[in-house]
C-alpha cells in the first residue's frame, strides 16, 4: 500500500472480502449445508486476496523496475 497502489489493494479485499462471501453463500453453501462449509469460505477469501494483492505487487514490480526505480 505504501508503494501507491492503496486502491487496489483496498478493491481486491471489498471484492473478496464481500464479493466472494456472498457468491460462496448464495452458490456453494446451498449444495452443502454445513457449518464447515462457511467455515470453509474464510481461508479460501483470504487466500484469494492473498492471491490478487500479490498480483498487484508483481505488477506495480514490474513498471518500477522498467523505471529504473526500485521499490
């Protein structure tokens, strides 16, 4: 975030964080109605964050490094 890439970031964990909760809840929770499936949901929306912020971190890397700057 301090590399002035906040909004991203801040994006990828609203759409996680709510987007796929609430996909998880409405499509895969009604095939399997357990308590383990909403437990479930929660480390696979912060691997999938994980996953996207990285992908921020890569590619705001990569136009850094093409500047000749580093982070």
């Amino acid at each position: 975030q301090a590399s002035g890439h906040s909004t991203a970031t801040m994006i990828n964990s609203v759409v996680g964080v709510l987007g796929v909760r609430i996909f998880w809840m409405r499509l895969i929770y009604p095939v399997r109605t357990t308590l383990d499936t909403i437990y479930i949901c929660y480390p696979v929306t912060w691997i999938l964050i994980v996953l996207a912020n990285s992908t921020v971190l890569a590619i705001a890397y990569t136009k850094y490094r093409k500047k000749g700057k580093v982070l």
